[in-house]
C-alpha cells in the first residue's frame, strides 16, 4: 500500500474552514463525554478510565465512579470522541480526598491523536479543585476530538471522578447520518473535490468510506436510497458519491485510504490505468457500481464518523492547503 498520497486541494476547501462559529453556553448543549473512549497511562485499585465519563459525580472513591492511575511520571487520562466537537466548556469533578492531584493538570483538546493527545493545544490549566467539587473551564469552541488531561510531574497520580465535556459538532455542513453494518457514517450535503472531500472527513470524521465486504456495500446501497438530498437533487452528477478510493499514481491497483483491505471489489468495469482517474466513487444512479471520476469533479461524499481501529490511514498532503 502507498505510504503517503499528494495532490493539490480544491480552493473551496478553504471557505469553510474560515467560517464565523458561535459559542454557546453550557446549559444549552449536550454533555458528549460518555459517548468517547477513554484511556490512561495506567491503573491502579481499579480505577479504570471509563469511570470519569459513567455520568456519576459522586467524589467518594470507595463507591467506584472514581479513575486511579498508578504512582509514574507524567501520568495521563484521554478521552477519544466519535468525531470532532467544538467544545465550548469542560468540567471536572475531583475527589473528595487527595484532591491535590489535578493540581496544575492541563486540559488539552485537538484532532492529533500522537502521544495520547499530549501535543495537542491547551484549553485551561487546573490550579485546584476542592475536595469533592466540580469545576467548569471555558474552551471558548476550541475543535477536536480527542480531550488529554495531563500532570507534569517527576512522580504522581492523576484521578478524577467525572469529567464532561459540553459541545456540539464542528462539521459546518448537514448530513444524512446512517449505520453502515455497525459502522456509522454520514453522508455529507456539500459537493467537494476528492481531495477536499478526503480532508473533510479527516477534520471533521475519521476517513472517507472504505467498503470492506458485499454486505458493507448492500448496507451503503441502502444508506443512499434513502438520502434525499442525493434522490432530490437535478443535477446530472447527483448519483455520484466520492469515497476512499485511490489508485496508486504509477499503477493499476487501489488502495483504501483508511488503510482497509481491498479484499472486497465492486467496480462497473475493468480499467486501463493510464486513461483513468486515480480517485474512485460509487454511481448511486447505475446499480451502485463504483467507479473512477475526474479528481477534480465536486461530487457528494460519505464519511465515517468513527475511529478505525484496525485501520492504519495513509497519509495525504495538500501542496496548496493553508
């Protein structure tokens, strides 16, 4: 498979990456955090990371709602979300005993996943919480989908008993969001080039669709029968969805960007290289076939919303990408 794929990006990729956001109050919007998958350093006296986000605030560490990492260097708690939230507020429930331990523990939020989240940017530092007490930060719409609380320390613990994140999704355009064989995806109302369409999920998603099996490609022929905006619309290109199909720039043989196995195919046709577009879709208008298109071609597109834990995504570079 190829490491890394380059391509200039579509200028529309860059309106609405500057588009005006509003932040609003926490009381207004969803606590998100239980719907993450949470992680840390290490554990000790059963003090899993899953515990801060069971919607339990009780401070007593006894009645197990309460994470513990073991004693360490710089210990950390992570929080993976399902996809990219602009994150208004987060709160943070301390225990009732030893509550000197979040004190100067950083709040980090950003879309890296490298280091456990540790490089992200910083959305607050905790100077203290009281024994027992819940304290609110303001992120003023920082983006991400991954949230690290870390201590910088020679030797200590970091535990907390409910932290919640209040948030609502970054991605600025609608979508028709579905279940694909247990995989959820959206598929998006705006009409991008492949690469621009690629960049979008990556920011807003996890990855361009990969279709791994006939029952993944029945269940996305399902998906988009049932997409009015794709149905409705008059335009000649309607039927024409872009996912994470590439071909290799010097060859005949595709690859999935999310780093899937092309175990599975379902082309219209066989393909002569060299007179063929290198990105590849599905033709929602011809029996669902998938099919190359002009990279450039603005085409709908069907993201998946969740992080692909078997997968390996390949790289991509925009030479004109601000």
């Amino acid at each position: 498979m190829a490491a890394a794929c380059k391509a200039a990006c579509c200028v529309s990729f860059l309106m609405w990456i500057l588009a005006d956001f509003t932040v609003y109050p926490a009381e207004s919007l969803e606590n998100v955090a239980p719907e993450g998958i949470a992680s840390q350093s290490s554990t000790a006296f059963l003090g899993v990371a899953s515990r801060a986000v069971d919607g339990n605030r009780d401070p007593e560490y006894a009645d197990g709602s309460c994470t513990h990492t073991g004693g360490e260097p710089n210990p950390w708690w992570s929080l993976l979300l399902p996809v990219v939230y602009r994150v208004s507020t987060v709160s943070i429930t301390n225990r009732n005993v030893a509550s000197e331990r979040l004190n100067n523990a950083e709040i980090l939020i950003g879309n890296s996943l490298e280091n456990n989240g540790k490089n992200n940017p910083r959305c607050a530092v905790i100077s203290s919480i009281p024994p027992g007490g819940t304290e609110s930060f303001n992120c003023t719409g920082m983006t991400g989908r991954m949230l690290t609380v870390k201590v910088s320390t020679s030797y200590g613990f970091l535990t907390m008993c409910e932290l919640e994140i209040y948030g609502e999704p970054a991605a600025p355009s609608p979508s028709f969001n579905a279940v694909v064989m247990g995989r959820r995806v959206a598929v998006v109302q705006k009409k991008l080039c492949w690469s621009d369409a690629l960049l979008y999920c990556r920011e807003h998603y996890w990855d361009l669709l990969s279709v791994r099996s006939e029952q993944e490609q029945r269940g996305l022929e399902e998906v988009l029968r049932n997409t009015t905006f794709l149905t409705n619309d008059p335009s000649v290109s309607s039927g024409h969805v872009w996912l994470g199909l590439r071909r290799r720039l010097m060859g005949s043989s595709w690859f999935w960007m999310s780093g899937a196995s092309v175990s599975y195919i379902y082309w219209k046709e066989q393909h002569i290289w060299q007179v063929t577009s290198p990105c590849g879709g599905v033709d929602a208008g011809d029996s669902f076939y998938w099919r190359n298109f002009p990279c450039g071609d603005h085409l709908y597109f069907v993201c998946l919303k969740e992080f692909e834990k078997n997968g390996e995504r390949v790289e991509f570079y925009s030479f004109t990408r601000q």
